[in-house]
C-alpha cells in the first residue's frame, strides 16, 4: 500500500547521539525565544523531535496550546542544522492555515539572537515565507481536476512539514503519498513527512479522517509522535 511504502522508504541513518547534541544546540545554544525566555520543550516533545529525524513519517498530534508548532519548529531547525532540509516545504490544507504556520515559524525564528550570524536559519526564514496549500504543492489544475504530480511527475523536496493534518481528506492523502514516493532513477522520495494536528478537531473537507485513523491509540495529551 501507499502507506507501507511511505514507512518503508530507506533514509539516511545519523547516530542518536548527533541527533541529541543538535537538539541540545537548537533549544540551549541559540533557542528561540519565547516572551523573553528559550522555549522549552517537555520530554515528549523532544522525543518527537528526536523520532523525525529516524522516521519517513511522523505525526504530531495534540490539543491547542500543546506546543505542536514549537516541536515543528525545533524539527525544522534539527534537519536544517543536519543537512537533511536542503529543499523543505512547509504546508497546510487552507491559504489561512499555510499563512499561520508560516507566521509562527517566522516569529520563532526572528526572535532569536544573532540570527543574523546563522546561516541555518536565515535560509529557514527565506523558506517560511514561502508556505503553501497542498493543492498548490501537489500542482492542482481546478478546471481538470487533476494534480501534477505524482510517483512519475514527484515532488522535488527532501522535508514536508504540514500543518493542520486532521483537514486532510483521504483522496488528498493518496496524493501525497504518491508525489511523494519518486519511481525516478535519479530522484529521491521526498526523506521525510511531519505531518502536524488535532485529530479531534477540525475534520477533514472530503471522504475519510486521516488523521483520526493514523494515530488511534496515540496519546492526545502532548505533542507526541
């Protein structure tokens, strides 16, 4: 299935301990700031950042207010940091949705210090700008219903970061998984997905929850993946 070959796609393996000392680097070295203050991070959070880097599909799901766009926020930065974000997409279902999370990253970033002195995340702030629906991502033309990309046609990116999952509907999903799972010789499937949400709340437009389905059995309490 889609699915399967999503989880089965082979990605570059780092250490634990590389992984650990980036997170260390990203939230104690030059951390974003939060009100004055470096975010901070709870354990479950931090093991969800740590499990992006090792998985080619990650959920992220939890309530509002649980610091889901924080723990996107330090994947996002990890990956750059490690060289595994060289083409990344920031995404959402809705032009609102794509617009909030690129604003939240934004503001994450430009809070902290010496920013200008980071390479790594003036070229996250270049990129945040740039955020974008999935229709527009996966090339939808309206007038023939049809999208542009596909296992043969895929998406030229290394990390998708997608935000308000639970608004995937399951004919949008099929889509993705396919423009994402290159059958190129010379091209990559896109390395990574984040795929970030409430699946509680806001239900997808078309047929099927997604997201509903993929983390049944998760805890909800926390930004878990």
């Amino acid at each position: 299935s889609l699915l399967s070959n999503r989880l089965n796609i082979k990605i570059k393996i780092i250490e634990r301990s590389v992984i650990e000392n980036v997170l260390k680097s990203v939230l104690e070295v030059n951390p974003v700031l939060f009100k004055g203050k470096p975010m901070v991070l709870a354990d479950e959070q931090k093991e969800a950042a740590l499990q992006a880097i090792t998985s080619p599909l990650s959920i992220v799901t939890g309530g509002p207010g649980t610091g889901k766009t924080s723990v996107a926020l330090t994947i996002l930065r990890m990956h750059k940091m490690l060289g595994l974000a060289e083409r990344p997409a920031l995404v959402a279902p809705t032009g609102r949705a794509a617009n909030r999370i690129s604003e939240s990253v934004i503001n994450g970033l430009i809070s902290i210090k010496d920013i200008n002195n980071l390479k790594h995340d003036m070229e996250l702030l270049k990129f945040a700008a740039d955020a974008k629906t999935l229709h527009r991502l996966l090339g939808y033309n309206p007038d023939r219903h049809s999208f542009k990309h596909h296992e043969y046609d895929p998406l030229e990116h290394d990390l998708l970061i997608i935000d308000e999952g639970s608004m995937i509907d399951q004919e949008l999903m099929v889509r993705l998984l396919r423009a994402s799972n290159s059958k190129l010789p010379y091209l990559l499937p896109v390395q990574r997905i984040v795929i970030l949400g409430d699946s509680q709340q806001l239900p997808s437009v078309g047929n099927g929850a997604v997201l509903m389905e993929l983390t049944e059995g998760t805890d909800q309490k926390g930004a878990d993946s």
